[in-house]
C-alpha cells in the first residue's frame, strides 16, 4: 500500500517512498517530505551532475558537494546548474527556425 505525502518540492499531495533513500536526518526528512516523482527528478539532476562535473563518489568533497545541491534542488526550489550543459530543446530550437525559412514546394501533376 502506497503512502501519500504533501511533497515540499512539487508543492502537492503525491506518493511517497516505499523507505528511506537517505541516511541519517536528512535521509527522514526526505522520506516524510519527498515524493517518488520528485526523488526521480532529483536522480535525474544528480546523475547529469555527476557526469558533466565528473564527480568521483569515493572523494568526500564531491558527495558534500552533491549533498548540498540536493539539498537546493529538492527543498529550497533551486535547479541545479550544469556548465556548458544546453537541454535538448534549445537545441533544436534554431534548426526549426531555419527550416520555417525554407519553402515547401508543391508539385503540379
């Protein structure tokens, strides 16, 4: 049986998790406080960061940093910024802007 929960980053009623994810305090308050769908949000952002900042998880510095921008993003509404990162739908944006130039050409037959 599912339990819900008011989710603090969706700002909703939603489904909470099935455990604790995380140890310690912060680990409870993201089990009392987190839905599944924001914990997947989340994993989303961490796994990006983890590649594009090339984090090593054995190196406590990179788990504190981690740590705290998991914090901003699920608690205090801050998305994580990712350098050099350009999501998919800006870059497609300006090839469709181009393509709008092009005319389509129509056949008499």
């Amino acid at each position: 049986m599912s339990r819900t929960i008011f989710c603090t980053y969706l700002q909703r009623d939603a489904e909470g998790q099935d455990f604790q994810l995380y140890p310690g305090e912060l680990g409870k308050r993201i089990y009392n406080e987190i839905s599944k769908d924001a914990w997947a949000q989340w994993q989303h952002k961490q796994t990006m960061l983890i590649n594009e900042k090339k984090l090593n998880m054995m190196n406590a510095e990179h788990r504190k940093l981690l740590e705290q921008e998991m914090v901003s993003f699920l608690f205090e509404g801050k998305d994580v910024h990712i350098e050099g990162y350009t999501p998919e739908d800006k870059k497609i944006g300006p090839l469709l802007n181009e393509a709008a130039l092009i005319r389509p050409v129509s056949y008499a037959g």
